[in-house]
C-alpha cells in the first residue's frame, strides 16, 4: 500500500480532489477523500445518507470513502492515496506534518494571495515537503502568474507550477459537483486535463500513459 499523503490549500479546489480521486480510483488505487477546510466545499459534492455525520463516519460513494474526521492517524494508513481539503485553514491541525506533498491553489485575487502568505509565514502551509502551485482563472492584467509565482516561492520553494485560465467549462464543471453530486469527471478544459495527468505522473512516474488515460476515460463516464 502506498499510504500517499496529499494536501490541498487556498482557493476552491474541491472539483480538482474530485477529479484526480476519480481517475486515481480507476488506477486502482483505494482512495480516502477528507474535508479539513473552513468552507467545508469538498462535503458538499458527497451524497451523505441521512443519519450518518462524516465527522465521525465514513461515507463511501461510489467506492471512495470520505471523512471530516479529524483524526487521520488512524484511517489514512488504510488508504493508498488519501487527499485532504484544508482551504485556508483557519486553525492549525495536527496532520499537515504528515503530508507527503502539497497543492497550494490561487487565483489573481489579492486577498487570496495574502492568506496563502500568511498561511506560510505561520507554517499552517508546510514548507519542507514537495509543492505545486496552481494558479487559476487567469486573465490578461497587470497581476501576472509570474509576479505570483515570485511572491510566494520568496515563503518556500516550488517544485512545479501551473496555469490555468479562466475556462467557463472549468466552472460549469466545479459547480456540477456540488449541485449534481457529480463525482465524476466531467467536462473539462485541457489545461485542467492536463494539470491532472502531471500530478499523477509525478506521484506515479512509472504510470503508463495508456494506463492513465484509461482510468480517465472510466472516470468520464462515472463509474
């Protein structure tokens, strides 16, 4: 068993631990999904029987499991690959020391930026472990992804960077999620595919390419 640990911080990313759940799901791989984050959006995508609190169970849909457990010592080791959901992470948690890597998601919007800072400078965003910048709804201004890259890498390094531009088809799809407990991948821009597959490559660099597409195809269709 793997037992990866992948953290995601900052703006709206509850589409993209969807998303490479899925496809990861179709890999093979057992899959734990957690929502740590103040906004609570990644819980609002899951079908949650009446009855049941995912702060105390866990909830499977469609062969993933997901939690808001906040005690992930016990139940991430179980899991090859478990994606945990801190937003901008108001509170310290205890389990952000035990993450392998980390996705740290803005937009162009300066308040956001400014959490994510400040989220570094008190060590809530780990700075010694391997990290993806991810910039999205990008538009033509005078704040661009290079000036933000350089803002945030003076806090920590960055091991890879992304960019993704304003896609309405990217929105659609976030908002499916929630609206339509659409736990699948859905219609999605390129640049989104292709953040996706970068990821698992570099969690799975000895992945075949066939394999991969494979698994997303089989995501697509929502089994």
């Amino acid at each position: 068993m793997d037992n990866k640990r992948i953290g995601y911080f900052g703006v709206d990313h509850y589409d993209i631990v969807i998303y490479m759940a899925r496809v990861l799901y179709h890999m093979g791989k057992s899959i734990l999904m957690v929502d740590h984050s103040d906004t609570k959006a990644l819980s609002h995508c899951i079908p949650i029987p009446k009855g049941l609190d995912p702060t105390k169970n866990l909830i499977t849909s469609r062969g993933i499991d997901f939690t808001m457990n906040k005690r992930l010592d016990d139940l991430s080791p179980n899991y090859d690959v478990t994606l945990i959901s801190y937003g901008f992470q108001s509170t310290s948690l205890n389990d952000t020391n035990l993450l392998d890597k980390q996705i740290i998601i803005t937009d162009l919007q300066l308040h956001h930026i400014e959490q994510i800072d400040e989220a570094m400078t008190s060590n809530r965003i780990q700075q010694d472990i391997k990290t993806t910048l991810l910039i999205k709804d990008v538009i033509d201004c005078m704040l661009t992804p290079e000036r933000i890259e350089d803002m945030i890498t003076k806090k920590g390094s960055i091991d890879h960077c992304y960019i993704l531009y304003q896609d309405t088809l990217d929105l659609k799809s976030a908002i499916l999620c929630q609206s339509n407990h659409a736990t699948q991948v859905l219609r999605i821009s390129r640049l989104l595919k292709r953040f996706i597959f970068d990821e698992i490559m570099n969690s799975y660099p000895d992945t075949k390419q066939k394999k991969l597409k494979e698994a997303y195809h089989e995501a697509r269709r929502g089994s």
